[in-house]
C-alpha cells in the first residue's frame, strides 16, 4: 500500500467536508427513507439510526479537527545504533485494510473512514441494513472526494451484505484484511470472533458500574449516577449498575432519595431483598440482582446493590463489567487509586461520570471505535492509536556472527 502525504490526505478530507455540507438535504432525505422502514423495538438502536442537521454538523466538525490533527503515520518511536554500526529506528505504520462491522450510527460511516484514511488505511464499511440509504450516500461523498483529488475509490468501500453474505464474507474475504473491529452488541462481537480469519479488534459492550464508597459525597453521587444512565442510554459508556457500601451514612433515607431521583427520570430500578428489606417505599422492582450483573442494559433501567466493602465491589466489577468503563464515588484519595488500580477496565474514574469515555472528551478527536480488548490498544480508537509499527534496520554489510 502506497504511503499516501499529509497534503493529499487533508485534500481529500476537506473534499469530504465540503460534500456534507452540499449533499446535507440528501443525507437527510435518506435517512428518512431509513427511518420510514425502521420495525425494531430498540429505542437505543432506533437513536442511533436518526440522522439530523445537530449530527451532519458533528459529521462536518469531526472531519474539519482530523485535518487539523497531525499525520501519525511515520512517526519516530524509538532508535537506536548498534555495536556494529547499523541505525535501527522503529516508526509507526499503516495495519493496511480494516473492516468495521457496525449496527445502526451512519456517523460511523464517516468518523470511522476519516480516522482509517487519515492513518493511511483502507476501509470496508459494513453497516447495518437499517442505515444502508443513509450510509450510501455517505460514501458516495468519500468516492467524490477520492475521486476528484485522482485517488482510488476503494480507500472507502461499503459492504452490502446480508447476514448469510457477511458470514461467508468473513470466511473467505477474497481481500487481504489485517483488522476486524465490530463495534456493537455482544450477539454481534460473537457472531464476527467466530467466522474471522484476521485479528478481532473487540468494541462495543458497556455493562458499566458505579461503586459509592461510605465516605462519599451523596451532593455529588446522584447527579453523577444520573448523568451517567440517562444522558445517552444507547452510548456503550452509560451507566448500568451501582454499587453502595453498606456502611454509606444514613443509608434508607440516601437510597430512598435516589429512587425517587431516577423514577422521575422514567428509569426502571431493579433491587434485590437486601434493599427490600430497608422499607423504602418505592416504584423498585424487586429481582434476584445475581442475575442481572452480566447484563449490558442500553435502555432505561439500572440495577442498584448493596455490597460490603471496596474489596469485594472489585471483584464483582471485575467479575462481571464489559471491561468498559468504571466509576468510585468518594472523598479520600487513597481509596480512589486503588480502585481505579485494581478495577480491569479500559477507563476508571474518580467521582465523574462514565458518560467521558469517549474520543473527543479525552482530546482524541474522532475515534474509529471503543477498545475493551488489551492488545493492541485499550480505550478509544482515535487517529493516534489506529496504527502499528515498523521496524527500519540501515546498515553496511552486517552480518550475525
């Protein structure tokens, strides 16, 4: 794959902004096509499918900040001269050809491809059919923008394959792929981990917790919890179970109002007989918690439990969290680092909402994808951390003895 110069990967990029901007009209259209099909009963699919001015403009933003970004693709790592005079220099690299597999977000179609682009890989976009007139157009705006700066169409490919095509696609792709990212439920991950022949770049499960320790601020915690469920309950970085010390101060009357606080929020709350058994009046449903923890929610609802000590909220986070994001809410410093050390997650926090673990919140700009996996990266995918590296050996005529 050729090596593609910052200057000609900005002129495409700008040639994508300007395309948003004149197609705009029909990229709302076709996303209204989308929507007057739409028969699925997941709210948390269903907002991720709607495209409106608020998310071309986001779209727009996205591309103008990756223009803006410096090129990662060779950049110096690490060098070194050896004893016998050879220059050794390890620099960053394209992976060559990514596959992204993703339900709903046509955004996908256009921050996934830019962030690949800018890193100077090709890209095939298997979106969801639910979006395909959406994601069609779309791309039609990256072939334009390839096109008229004298580039190839297939920097940017989209996949219209079915379930069956896809499945097949993944067994004998018929193009060399170094990457697979699926970014989506857990029903999705497992379908893509077992027909792939390449590398699997896991993304997408949420299942986050919160722990309130007994010290912790309850000003704080509650509009922190909130936040964290309700803000975008279709984001993998919501909040989906909470986890209280039982030793928390005035625990009935604390836990009473944080019922009320999310029952006026339209959240559905599951408890278990430990809550039940503390008489607080309350709309709760009562269930058998150990048969919740496991689950990732992206809906109204939240699990809330009672737990005697940080120790043993770890071991349950670590237990049964999709290795997303992770929240301990309290005063004292000392309690908070070791938590945030000993909890296996790609993101910990300290009294802040798990609503940030994002690229653009952690100053990455737009992010091809979420990584819960530990190689080769964790965390958000952006422009920086969608590359690997390469090794460059100059030398004279050496030879190992």
């Amino acid at each position: 794959m050729n090596l593609l110069s910052t200057e000609v990967k900005n002129d495409v990029l700008t040639s994508v902004k300007s395309y948003l901007s004149e197609y705009r009209t029909q990229i709302l259209d076709a996303n209204k096509e989308d929507i007057a099909v739409w028969q699925g009963a997941d709210q948390a699919l269903y907002d991720r499918l709607v495209v409106n001015d608020k998310k071309v403009d986001s779209m727009i933003s996205a591309v103008d900040q990756i223009i803006k970004d410096s090129d990662p693709v060779a950049r110096e790592l690490y060098s070194f001269y050896h004893d016998n005079g050879m220059k050794v220099i390890n620099k960053t690299a394209p992976f060559g050809t990514i596959l992204i597999i993703y339900e709903s977000r046509p955004d996908v179609t256009i921050e996934a491809a830019m962030v690949a682009f800018k890193s100077n890989n090709k890209i095939l976009l298997k979106g969801g059919k639910e979006a395909i007139c959406t994601n069609r157009i779309l791309v039609s705006c990256w072939h334009k923008a390839l096109s008229d700066n004298g580039l190839s169409k297939d920097w940017v490919t989209l996949l219209e394959l079915d379930r069956n095509q896809t499945q097949e696609f993944l067994r004998n792709p018929g193009v060399s792929l170094d990457l697979i990212v699926p970014r989506g439920g857990e029903g999705l991950i497992s379908f893509v981990k077992e027909h792939a022949k390449c590398p699997v770049l896991i993304s997408g499960r949420g299942n986050n917790f919160l722990y309130v320790h007994e010290d912790a601020n309850w000003a704080l915690t509650i509009p922190v919890i909130v936040n964290a469920k309700t803000d975008k309950i279709s984001a993998c970085n919501s909040l989906d179970k909470v986890l209280i010390n039982k030793n928390l101060p005035d625990l009935s009357a604390r836990l009473k109002e944080l019922l009320e606080v999310l029952n006026h929020a339209n959240v559905e709350v599951l408890i278990d007989q430990t809550i039940e058994d503390l008489n607080i009046e309350s709309k709760a449903s009562l269930t058998d918690i150990s048969k919740e923890w496991g689950k990732e929610y992206l809906a109204m609802k939240i699990s809330i439990g009672l737990i005697s000590n940080m120790t043993d909220a770890i071991e349950l986070i670590n237990e049964h969290s999709g290795g997303h994001s992770s929240t301990i809410m309290t005063q004292n410093e000392c309690f908070a680092e070791e938590f945030m050390n000993e909890v296996d997650v790609a993101a910990v926090y300290h009294n802040a909402s798990t609503r940030f673990t994002d690229g653009g919140q952690f100053g990455l700009g737009a992010e091809l994808a979420i990584s819960t996996d530990k190689l080769h990266h964790r965390g958000p995918l952006g422009l920086h951390q969608l590359v690997t590296n390469k090794w460059y050996v100059f030398g004279t005529g050496q030879i190992r003895n």
